[in-house]
C-alpha cells in the first residue's frame, strides 16, 4: 500500500453500433455485422481538477452470424473483445503521446 493519491483522473464514455453490412440475396436476412465503437475520454489533474488532455478514438470490427444462435452470440462477443482491445489501445496510444511531450 503506497497511500500516495493518483495524480490523474481518466474520465470516458464508450459507445458501440451494430448495423448490417451484408444481406443474404435469397432471404433478405443480414448474415453479417460491423460493430463501431468509440471512446471519448478527458484526463483531469486529481488535485486541482484542471482538464489536461481530452481526444476520442473509433474502430471498427466484423463479425458474420450463422444459423445456430449459440455461434451468433459467440462471434459477436469476440467481435466485442476485438474491438475493445483496439479501442483501449488507440486510448493508451493516444495518452501516451501526451506523457511523452507534456
């Protein structure tokens, strides 16, 4: 236990969409997905509250849906990790290069 305070506060909001981007020719039924998700974050000094740094970052990533609803699910949570992962990337990319010239 250090008892130090953080010297920064992160504050962000995350947003995710879904919309069809392939439709099955035959049944009009969508068998693929993109998901868009963004985040927007503001970097606060936790003494004084001042705003120091604030951006956003989007992605995006796919996933295709089957006929067995369980391999629906699965592939879209994996589309979820997916773009998640780049997003807090992107995010820590992007803080990083405020630490490095500030």
């Amino acid at each position: 236990d250090s008892g130090a305070a953080p010297r920064y506060n992160l504050i962000y909001r995350m947003t995710l969409r879904e919309q069809p981007i392939l439709i099955e020719r035959g049944t009009g039924t969508p068998n693929a997905y993109q998901l868009t998700g963004g985040v927007s974050f503001l970097l606060k000094d936790a003494a004084t509250g001042a705003s120091l740094f604030g951006a956003s970052v989007t992605a995006a990533d796919s996933y295709s849906r089957s006929s067995q609803n369980f391999a629906n699910i699965r592939a879209r949570r994996d589309a979820e990790d997916r773009l998640a992962t780049t997003l807090a990337d992107l995010t820590r990319a992007r803080l990083s290069a405020y630490f490095a010239t500030n």
